[in-house]
C-alpha cells in the first residue's frame, strides 16, 4: 500500500458516515445501554425457561454469540444463536426466545417472530422499532429499545449490553453491570492508543492496518469466548473495509484447515491474525503458536492482538474495539467508505424483486 495514503485524521469524504466517530463512541455507547436498562429493565415472560433462543442476524446475532461464548462455561442452560428463517425443532414453549433486529424490518427475524408465535414460545424482542416494534406492541411482547440512526454494526455494544443483562435476569449468571462498568473505562484508555487522534506512529491499530492492507486476512483464535470475537472481526473487515476474510478456531482448524497450508501458493498474500486471551488454555495456546509457525513457514505473515483487561467482558470489549478500529483503518488505505454497504442494498432489491416476481 503506498505510504502517501494518510491515517491521519480529519477523514472528511473518505469517511462520510462518520465511521470513526462511532468507533471512537463504544465506551459511550456501554455507559447508554447500562442506563437504558437499568431504567428499563427486561420483563421475562412468567414461568422457568429451560433455554433462551435469540433470532437475529449480522449486529444483532453476534451480540448473543458473544454474550453465548462469555458465558457458556457458567450458565446452566443453553443458550443458542439461530441465523435463519426457521428455529430447530428444539424451540418450543418450554423456552424463551429473543427476536433482536436493530432495525426491526430484519425479514428473517419477522419470519421467525411469526413462527415463534405460532408455536406458542414465550417471547421477548430487542429492537429500535420498524415492524418487530409494532408487533411486539401488537402481542404485547417485552421490547428492549435500541436506537437507530447507526449501522446496527456500529451498534454492537447497545445490543450486547442488553443481552447479558437478559441472562442475567433469567438468572444463569452474575449481574454483568461491574464488568461493563470496568470496560467503560478500560476501552476509553485503549482509545488513547487506538482512535483516529492518535497518529500511526504511536497507534498500533494503524501500524497493523498498514501491514495487512492489500493482503486477504485470516483470524484465527482458541475455541471459545475469543472465537465469537473472531467472528466479529471476519464480519467488521467485511462490511467496514470491503475485504474478503476468513475467521478458524483451534483446536478444529487443526484437524483440516490446515492441510490447506500445505500448498504454499499464494500464501504470501496471506497475513494471519492471531487474537490471544490470558484465559486460552495451554494446549489452545500451544495450537495457536504451532500453527502460526507452520503458516510463516509457507510464507504467510502473522501477527497477534493480545485481549487486555480484568474481567472476561471487558477483555472481549477491548479485541471487539481494536477490530473496529482496524477495519475502520483498513477501510481508510483501501479507499472504501467505512460505513456503505451498497452490495448488501443491491442483494435486498434483488431479493424484493425477485419476491415479486413470484
């Protein structure tokens, strides 16, 4: 990437969605969703649910995946992410489901509001309004407000708040309020170093960016809490830097990923991102250290980003953080608009006509 393509603020028209702003913004939405519902608490359905089942999709569904993979070594029932027009067979009354589109007009979380109904599974909702706003207005359903005027991607951290302090008051966990409370002021730390402010010099979300530009970027992390937030970066290098990437988790990708690298051609354009927590376990740390070894040997770059943090919630926050602002970076040398999704909008109008069509 040539070096004259600057990092360095104000972005102006390369930025036209304030991206970086939003970016910047996550300690403040955390301190909102906190208040938001501390003043409006969930109200569950009556009854013990012996699972919760959240619809959504993109923003929405990695909110539950990673409040899922926070928790999953402490909750006693299971939590499960369904990204699709239809629950499993497994969703029936004797659980709950969350519907969560931020925008509310989500067509396949509509689709599985409408069969969750049907089915007589007790429901709760998360969303800024739209159709999912007036339905659960209409089926008197809990609606968790979220607010609107951002992508919903930008808006991660006012669905994911809301969503632990739903399993919080089902009462399979502690109240996640003192972890959130301790990332509020961890990530506005990590902001001195990562926001656009800071110049590339001293910024290590630059620097990285500046390394990866022009290269398809693979995430790899240990299995568990640090694999949703793999996922989270796969899908901010998508949407915000429009680039091909590809997130694994260990010890899986072991077992056939890796025979992919043992032919070395072409990946010398590949950089491998390795995402660490002090909480992955020593043989997912050794799997991690000999795969990046096996993938320089063939030619690839690796780098790591290691979590920073007390609690597990904000450690998680703050490899959320660093990949918001390595998209947004990436976005910036690649001449993309951070914020456009002009190939999501073709695809839904293409969709809508070809409904139309019959």
């Amino acid at each position: 990437m040539p070096p004259e393509i600057s990092l360095e603020p104000p972005y102006g028209p390369r930025d036209p969605g304030g991206m970086a702003a939003l970016v910047d913004a996550i300690p403040d939405h955390i301190e909102a969703a906190l208040a938001r519902t501390d003043a409006a608490p969930w109200q569950l359905p009556a009854g013990e649910h012996e699972f919760l089942a959240v619809g959504g999709m993109g923003g929405s569904a990695i909110a539950a995946e990673l409040t899922a993979a926070a928790f999953a070594d402490q909750m006693p029932r299971p939590m499960l992410v369904c990204r699709d027009y239809q629950w499993p067979a497994c969703v029936t009354p004797r659980g709950l489901v969350l519907l969560s589109s931020n925008s509310g007009n989500t067509e396949e979380t509509l689709a599985l509001e409408a069969q969750a109904r049907e089915r007589g599974v007790p429901a709760v909702t998360m969303a800024s309004g739209g159709e999912m706003g007036e339905r659960a207005a209409r089926y008197h359903l809990h609606r968790q407000h979220v607010p609107s005027g951002m992508p919903p991607r930008a808006a991660l951290f006012h669905a994911w708040v809301p969503v632990t302090r739903l399993v919080h008051a089902l009462g399979w966990i502690a109240d996640p309020a003192p972890a959130w409370r301790e990332a509020v002021l961890l990530l506005r730390e990590c902001n001195r170093a990562l926001g656009h402010a800071e110049p590339e010099a001293a910024n290590p979300a630059k620097q990285l960016a500046r390394a990866l530009a022009g290269r398809s970027i693979f995430v790899y992390s240990a299995a568990g809490p640090t694999s949703a937030v793999a996922t989270r970066v796969r899908q901010q290098l998508n949407e915000n830097a429009k680039l091909f990437a590809h997130s694994a988790a260990v010890p899986e990708l072991n077992h056939n990923e890796i025979v992919g690298w043992q032919n070395a051609s072409g990946a010398q354009r590949i950089s491998v991102l390795v995402l660490r927590d002090r909480e992955d376990t020593a043989e997912a740390t050794t799997r991690l250290d000999l795969t990046a070894a096996y993938a320089v040997r063939q030619g690839a770059a690796v780098h790591e980003v290691h979590s920073v943090g007390e609690s597990r919630l904000a450690r998680l926050a703050s490899l959320v953080q660093f990949g918001d602002n390595l998209s947004l970076y990436l976005a910036l040398l690649g001449g993309a608009d951070p914020t456009d999704i002009a190939s999501i909008d073709e695809f839904k109008r293409r969709l809508a006509e070809h409904k139309a069509r019959g």
